[in-house]
C-alpha cells in the first residue's frame, strides 16, 4: 500500500506535516511570486481530492499543473493509513477538523442526494477542510484593522455628510437599475412600488426611504424583494455576524487580492459589522464554492441569497450614520 505524503514529497519536495495530511511545503511556483514568500503560504493536502493551496496568486500555473500531477498519482494508487485512535483513512476520504473522518461512500451519497457530480461534491467537501486549515494564516497574513481600512480608502469618503454619502454610494450602480430601499417590511404588496425606483429617481430623493437596500437591482414594476424579481445587476455583499470590525477586513482584502472579486465600497453598518461589496460571482460553480468557504471563514450564508436586505449608507441607524468607510477610485 502506497503512503500519500511520500507521493505527495515526490512533488512538492520536504513537507512540515502539521497533522496526518496536512502541512506546509514550498510552493511549486515560489520563482513567480511578486510578493515575499512566508514560511505558511503553500500547503499541501492529500485526503479529499489530493490539493495544493498557495495563498499567492501569481503562481497559479505551477500550483495547477502540480494539482494536476498530484491527482493523477495519487488517483492511480490507492491507499490508507491509521490515525491516532486506530482508525482508518482511505484515499477519497476527507479528515474533518473535528478529528472525524468523512468516509468516500458518505461523499458519493451526499453528490446523490444533492443531484451534483460526486467529484464536485468531493471538491466541495475538501474546500470546506482546506479553508479549516488554512483559516489562522488567512486572519494573519490579510489582516486589515477598520482604522486601516478608513485610512487606505482610495477615495476620503468617511466623513461625508448623509446626503453625500447616499449619492456617492448611488454612484455604484449602472444608471438603468432599479433599487430597492426601504424597512425591512417595505416589500410585498402593490403599494410598495414606491420603494422600488430607477438610480436617477433616488439620486433626487436622497436617504429618507428607509434603512435597507440590497445587492441586487430589481426588475422595473416590482414590488417584492424576492429572487425572482430580481434583474440579474448584483453584488455579492459580504456579512458576518460573529467577525468584529477589525477582524472581517481580512476577508475582504482575500477576496480582493487573492480571489480577484472586484471590491467596491466598504460600508460601516453603525452596528457592529461591516460589509464588503464585491463584484458576484460569475457562476453557480464558483458561488458554491466560495459560500463553502466563507461559511467556513465565518461569513453569513444568507449572503448568497441575493434578496436579503442590506445596510444602505446615508441613513441613521439610532443617531448613528450608515456610511461608506472605503471607496475604489
Ligand atoms: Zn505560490
């Protein structure tokens, strides 16, 4: 029976093995990197579907093609090794942080269950324990405190006033949308029309509708918020209601730089969050992926429901301003 981390050597080279499948090794495209490589930027998995995973994102190439190597060897050989405790992990499992082992057949059922390709499903699931590992050095590495994001703003939008705040934030979406802006409740019966209106119309109206927009644009007539309504113009408004303001900026910076979602505005919700909007993702594919991982992450999954209301900036929330705190130029 073959061991997967002497396969696993035989790519990437020596590996700190952090548990019984997982550590750090020198990431196979370190010659391109732009930024100084640290010591736990590359790691490399071999339960689940066997993964390479570097946080830089000019080595993508090499890091593909060294997954691609890995996943043939490792796909041609199967294997098992004992953990602590005696049990068993065969390859196509996946360990879960807990310690417990996801068995390949749990995996297959799941695919089933869920109508996905198994193999998607075992992506999915590999995601899930990966984005586990991986989460202190994302913390550490992206970290981006709120007095830092204010001061790195590209724009000084901070203390702008309500009504500026309202425009400015207006400014975001393409002139046809219709948005909605209201209370949570300013939705679902033929008189709430009026809370759904063309950008020119709000621009005139400034920020007294309401304290809740969304991400989406809704199509012209509507008067729910539902997906169904929606026009397909969006942003994926990334939450969390357990990641403290000068926590969660390191989510957003990943997905920035790292991940390449196009951040627009950080919003300051006169709460104790603050939200990211990004660019959506360009697929059902990659959506499901990345709700896996922000989950893990500590993001709210209703995130990805694309109706959900949001903090709209220039509104007071109990005296307190909702306001852009970072601006793209
Ligand atoms: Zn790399």
């Amino acid at each position: 029976m073959n061991d997967p981390r002497q396969i696993a050597a035989g790519i990437v080279g020596a590996v700190d093995w952090q548990t019984e499948v997982s550590g750090f090794c020198r990431c196979p495209g370190e010659s391109l990197h732009t930024h100084k490589t640290g010591k736990k930027d590359c790691r490399i998995n071999v339960d689940g579907a066997p993964t390479i995973y570097c946080f830089h994102s000019s080595c993508a190439p090499a890091v593909a093609s060294a997954n691609f190597n890995l996943r043939k060897q490792m796909g041609g050989s199967p294997w098992e090794i004992t953990l602590p405790g005696g049990r068993v992990l065969r390859s196509g499992d996946v360990l879960q942080s807990s310690g417990a082992v996801l068995r390949r057949e749990v995996v297959q059922a799941r695919a089933r269950a869920e109508g996905r390709d198994a193999g998607e499903q075992l992506a999915l699931e590999t995601l899930k324990v990966v984005a586990e590992r991986f989460k202190p050095e994302l913390f550490e590495k992206f970290r981006w405190p709120f007095a830092q994001i204010v001061a790195d703003s590209p724009l000084l939008v901070s203390e702008r006033d309500a009504d500026d705040q309202f425009r400015t934030w207006l400014k975001l979406w393409p002139a046809h949308c219709h948005v909605w802006i209201g209370d949570v409740y300013s939705s679902g019966r033929p008189e709430h029309r009026t809370h759904f209106r063309p950008v020119a119309e709000w621009y005139q109206i400034g920020p007294v509708m309401g304290n809740y927009t969304c991400g989406s644009a809704f199509k012209p007539g509507s008067f729910q918020r539902s997906n169904a309504n929606c026009d397909g113009t969006r942003f994926m408004v990334i939450e969390s209601d357990t990641l403290p303001k000068d926590e969660v900026g390191a989510i957003f910076a990943y997905l920035n730089q790292r991940l390449h979602f196009n951040l627009h505005a950080i919003i300051d919700t006169a709460g104790k969050s603050l939200h990211g909007w990004f660019d959506a993702p360009r697929d059902r594919q990659i959506e499901l992926r990345l709700k896996a991982v922000l989950t893990v992450f500590g993001c709210d999954p209703k995130l990805f429901t694309y109706s959900q209301p949001v903090r709209v900036p220039g509104a007071f929330r109990d005296g307190r301003l909702q306001r852009i705190v970072w601006l793209k130029n």
